[in-house]
C-alpha cells in the first residue's frame, strides 16, 4: 500500500483547494452572469390602450457598476396628453415643461442613493389620446454617485430589443385585445422577465457562460479526488 507523506498531501490539498475554488467560482459566475447580462431600467406596464391613461413605474436594481444611485431623468416622448409623476417621500421631483406647456421631462433624485443591492422604483400617471404613436419611448439618465447610465438605445426594425446594451424603457399602445395577446406572447417568449424583481433578466447568453464555469469547476473537484484516490 502507497505511504502518503507530507510532500504528498500538500499538492492533494493544493489540487482539493484549486478545484473547490473552481466550483465556487463558476457557482458564482452561474448566478451572476444572467444579472450582469441582463440589467436594465424597466417599465410597468408595458403596454397601454389608445386613449386610455395609466400608472406607470419605472424600476431598476442596479446602480452605474457599483456606484449607489441618485437620479433618474426620465423624457417624455411625444403623444402624451398628460403626465403627472407620483409624489414618493423617497424621492424629490423636478418636472420641466416644452413651449406647449406639456410635462417634456422629469427628474426623480434620491433623498438618499440607493444602494447597487436595492430596488429602486419611480412612478408617473400617463394619460394618451387617439394620436399617440403605437410606441411610446421613454429615455432615461440614470445618475449615480459616480458616473452616470443613459438608457436610450432603441431597437431597429428586425432587432431585438433584449440584446441591446442600454435599451429605453418602452410602453406599446394597442387596444385591449392585442395588448392582452402581446402579453401573453412575451410571457412565453421571456418569461425569466419579471418587472417585480427590479426588471433583471436572464439573457440566454450569460446562462450559458455561468453554466459552462459551473461544469469546470466540478470536473477540477472530480479530478482532484481521483488523484487523491490513486495516490492513497
């Protein structure tokens, strides 16, 4: 039977701590990726009836990198009759109005920046008329304690708003029907896209990548075991 010394159990314990390390890093990597991937600010609801109004809430769990958040700037796209953002003890309001006299843009600052592991989550009560275009905009400067996030890119016909880095929160306008069916088919579509949870989505990409770091760092456990198995 093989004698196992002290310069024999120190490369297994090496080997033993490389490869949990492994594991718990793509543990980490699994979970974290799908977050990183799929960070973003979010609308709620994301579909309104024309001529209608509604509440709609801006929400984000993110800061700019790690940098707690301070603002949000949200701008008005054209065709709302009316706008008038929610007051929140959280929050002070600035509101800026265009020649028209209609609300262009609004400023929500934190009385306190909200931590990068904190929800945080704005409103407004939105009214449309019979004009408003089938899609409704709504750019948003994410301001931080250092730096700062636009969130303004928008999808071109063909392209999928889910892969792009920095997407503006978008609201569709369509009658009961097909907003209800629009609904339910982005719910099979994306259904790891919940608003309730600060608007993180699990992108298919960073699953993947957190997956294959997961099955590294348990093939590294695996190997190291059997070396020490063949040793003793």
């Amino acid at each position: 039977m093989s004698r196992i010394t002290s310069h024999t159990v120190r490369p297994l314990r090496r080997r033993a701590a490389v490869a949990v390390g492994g594991t718990v890093g793509g543990i980490a990597l699994a979970l974290g990726a799908p977050l990183m991937a799929g960070a973003h600010v979010s609308v709620t609801p994301d579909a309104l009836a024309p001529g209608g109004h509604g509440v709609l809430t801006f929400s984000f769990a993110h800061g700019c990198g790690t940098s707690p958040t301070t603002a949000l700037r949200i701008t008005m796209p054209d065709g709302l009759a009316s706008v008038a953002p929610t007051l929140d003890g959280d929050w002070s309001i600035q509101v800026e109005r265009g020649d028209d006299g209609l609300v262009s843009a609004v400023t929500y600052t934190a009385l306190t920046p909200v931590p990068t592991d904190l929800r945080g989550a704005v409103s407004m009560s939105v009214g449309l008329d019979e004009d408003t275009p089938n899609t409704l905009a709504f750019p948003v400067v994410q301001q931080c304690v250092d730096g700062a996030t636009e969130w303004t890119q928008l999808a071109e016909d063909g392209e999928d708003p889910h892969e792009l880095d920095a997407p503006a929160p978008v609201v569709t306008v369509a009658d009961a029907g097909a907003a209800e069916h629009g609904d339910h088919a982005d719910g099979d579509a994306h259904a790891a896209e919940a608003e309730a949870d600060g608007g993180v989505v699990a992108d298919p990409v960073g699953i993947a990548l957190g997956a294959g770091g997961l099955v590294a760092g348990v093939a590294a456990l695996v190997v190291a075991v059997l070396a020490y198995r063949r040793r003793a």
